[in-house]
C-alpha cells in the first residue's frame, strides 16, 4: 500500500513528536497530562491531514484517548454534547428542513434574482440572497445543496454564453463560504471557537453580538468576492448584454411553487422563522438563550397542527456525525487549556510584536490552514486554544483573535477538494462548471483581499462594535 505523502510527512512530525515527549527529560516544563495532550493532538492532527479515516472517528478517538488517560474527565467529553450550542445547531437544522419543505428558497430567488437586467446586478443580487440563505439554513454544505436548483434554473437561461455558467458556479460556493461568518449557525467552526473562548477566558459570545460583528464583514467580503469572481472569471464582452431570469426557468427546477398566491403553510413557516430571527437578534431585550428560541422554534416548526415537517423527518437532516465531531474537538480544546499545553506551546512566541503583528500572523497562518486541514472544523479545533492562548500572552483580545482566526479560515478555495460546496459545484452533470486552474487564478487574487478584509475589521470596525484589539 502506498501512503499519501502528505500523510507520510505528518506522520513522520507526529512520531518524532511523540518520541521527544516520551523522554522525561525533555521540556522540564511540561506536565505529564500535557505531554499526553499533545501526544494525542499531534496523531489526531495528523490524522486528519492525510488518513483516510473520518475527521470524526479520529475526533471520538482522541477525546477517547484524553478521557483514558485521566487529562479530561468522562462528564467533560460527555457534557459538550450537552452544550446549548449543540442544542442550538439541532434546533436550527429542524427550522432549515421545514424552510426547505415549503419551498420558500424557490420564491426569493424569483424575487431578488428575477430583478437582474445586467450581469453585475444578476452577480450582486445572487450574492445578496446566497447571503440571507445564512439564517436560514446553517452549515455550508446545507445552503449549497438548497442554493444548487437556483443555480441549475441560471445555468439553463444562460446556456449561451458558457462564461457566465462558469462564472456563476465559482461564485455560488464562494459567497456561501464567505458568508458563513454572518451568523452564529453559519458553521460548526463558529461554535468551536465560542466553546473555546467561553473555556479558556470567561468569554461568552453570543448570537446577537456574533452577528453585529460578523454581518457587515459577510455582506464586505461577499460582494467583494463576487466582483472579484466575475472580473477573473469573464472578459468585458461577457459582462456585456442584457440578462432576464423568468420565474418559469426557475420553477422548471423546483418541485414547490415559486409564484401565485402563498399556501398557509408558506406563511406560517415565513412567520415562524422571520420570529426566530427576531428573537435571536434581540437577545439582549429579552434575555431568553438563543438554543431556547431556537427549540421552541424547532417545536413548533414539527407540531402537528402549525408544523409543515415531522420531526422524524427533520430529525434525519441534523448532520449528527458533525455534533459528535464538534463535541470530541471542544473537549480536546478543553484538555489543551487545562493540562496547560496551549500555553507551553506559545511560550516560545517572541516578545515585543505589536497586536497589528500579531493578528496578521494569525490571519495569515488561518487563511493558508485549508491548504492543510480540509475541515473547517478541524481548522479552528487546532487553532483556535492556541490563538486564544497567545493572544492573552501578547495583550491582544482573545476574542477578536479568535474571531479574527475563525473568520480567516472560512477561505477554502484553492482546491476542488478544500471544501463541500466547492466540490458539489465543480460537477454538476450536464453544466459547464470551473476547472482547478479557475480555483487556483481566482485564489490568487481572493486570498489576500479577503485576508486584508479581515485584518481591517478586527483593527479598524470591530473596535467601534465593542471588541478593541488590545485586552
């Protein structure tokens, strides 16, 4: 059997890792439960890097390995199932499936999308949907497969004019992971870190304030990336000529009705979730958890008689393999805080780098991680103690290099493989779609604008929303 080269190498790092913490007279300053931590998180990081086992698999085996060995408790890897940001992540995958159920997607695309008369508009205005699909639908993979009929509705239209096919496709998945940052449920990296920071600093960053802070850098970063997808990806006689998308090429796509007048199920279930959103964005008034706005939701979105999906059937579209995986991944991040191994390892950190500095070394290192890491979890379950427990070190706000970090890492576009929408879009039978070398021109230009981006919200934006960059 051949071994990935990639894995080889991580593997070889790992081992020569573990062999100099077995020696107990190497790094007189370490503790044995750190020593066992970063023995288990070295081989669980390689791992991930290049085994072809699941990422969560690998997650249950590590916090397995970090509960045996007495560096975490069993009520400390069983209770982060219990965290209400789990709770929060099932309830709003029950929302997301009776959104889907009443084929209200299908409508406001016909609503923003139908409005287009030129190709920027039709660019700017997909964007500005594929941005709100963040409150609705939580996870990446989620909304790519909701957004993939609009999609396959403006390939159709566009079928002439192959550039813009091409164009549209590279920009679904890319807004989608840009945006995710929006909102709290935008992915299980968000609750990793919020997990991380509420164990290791006292921080709790909540719906609303995650929201205040991540909003406007979606919608920057989204029209950003839109007008960089459309200048890489088409020539100026592309972009020339008018575009109208009818309400019957989209229907020709979905099984739901996107005109005529709304079903009552349509409007109990717009309601509902515009109510959620609302509750959610107004936490501070009424001081109800978001988990339990978000459970009341998912009741009644199931209920019998105001419901428009059973909760069996809601039940199956929770990605429950990703739970465990948040779950495992919060408990190591608990191990590394507690056994003191996150601080060991930026200890060595050079003294005297100004918060600028710092946050641009962590941007930059979170926005290369995909290149490494494919999982988006995983990327922040690695970085994410770390850059918290260097951020205390160097009088930075743990909160906004957390944020910072997260934020930079939702970039996973160099690579077909590098994320799930990215690689849904790069096939879809019957459509013209991009090719690796399209990634790779568009990733060039995109990387360091959005790393850039990010850099000056956390200096510049972010400090007037309440989180300064120095502690």
């Amino acid at each position: 059997m051949t071994l990935n080269p990639r894995l080889t190498v991580a593997l070889c790092v790992a081992l020569s890792l573990c062999a100099l913490l077995a020696v107990p007279g190497n790094f007189p300053g370490l503790s044995g439960d750190a020593r066992l931590t970063l023995a288990v998180f070295a081989l669980a990081t390689c791992a991930w890097i290049g085994a072809p086992i699941d990422d969560t698999y690998v997650a249950l085996g590590a916090g397995l390995a970090l509960t045996v060995t007495g560096v975490i408790s069993s009520d400390t890897l069983f209770g982060t199932l219990g965290d209400s940001t789990v709770w929060l992540l099932i309830c709003a995958f029950v929302l997301a499936a009776a959104v889907t159920r009443t084929g209200l997607a299908g409508r406001a695309a016909v609503f923003l999308v139908g409005g287009a008369r030129t190709v920027r508009q039709l660019v700017h205005l997909t964007t500005a949907s594929l941005v709100v699909t963040a409150f609705a639908v939580p996870a990446t993979s989620g909304r790519a497969a909701l957004a993939l009929p609009v999609f396959l509705a403006l390939a159709k239209a566009l079928a002439h004019r192959k550039r813009l096919v091409v164009m549209l496709a590279l920009l679904f998945p890319t807004v989608i992971l840009l945006s995710a940052v929006a909102t709290l449920i935008g992915a299980g990296a968000h609750l990793i870190t919020v997990s991380v920071l509420w164990e290791a600093t006292g921080e709790r960053v909540g719906f609303t304030e995650w929201l205040l802070l991540g909003l406007p850098l979606a919608v920057a970063s989204s029209h950003l990336a839109a007008e960089t997808v459309l200048l890489t990806t088409t020539r100026r006689a592309d972009r020339k000529g008018p575009v109208h998308i009818t309400a019957e090429e989209i229907q020709r796509h979905s099984d739901r009705p996107v005109t005529g007048p709304w079903t009552q199920a349509e409007k109990r279930c717009a309601l509902l979730l515009g109510t959620v959103v609302a509750l959610w964005c107004s936490e501070p008034l009424h001081r109800v958890p978001p988990a339990m706005v978000a459970l009341i939701g998912a009741v009644v979105a199931a209920s019998p008689a105001l419901g428009t999906v059973r909760l069996k059937e809601a039940l199956k579209t929770v990605p429950w393999s990703l739970l465990l995986f948040m779950a495992a991944t919060m408990a190591m991040g608990v191990a590394l805080t507690e056994s003191g191994a996150a601080k060991w390892l930026v200890a060595g950190l050079p003294s005297g780098v100004t918060p600028v500095m710092f946050l641009t070394v962590v941007i930059a290192v979170s926005t290369a991680a995909h290149l490494v890491l494919q999982s988006r979890s995983a990327r922040s379950s690695v970085l994410v103690p770390l850059v918290v427990v260097a951020a205390v070190g160097a009088g930075v706000n743990p909160v906004a290099a957390a944020l910072a970090s997260t934020a930079a890492a939702g970039f996973c576009h160099t690579l077909p493989a590098s994320a799930k929408p990215v690689t849904l879009f790069a096939d879809v039978p019957g459509v013209p779609t991009y090719t690796p070398r399209d990634l790779l021109r568009l990733s060039a230009v995109l990387a360091p604008l959005t790393a850039a981006l990010v850099l000056f919200f956390a200096v510049a934006v972010w400090p007037l929303l309440g989180v300064s960059v120095t502690r």
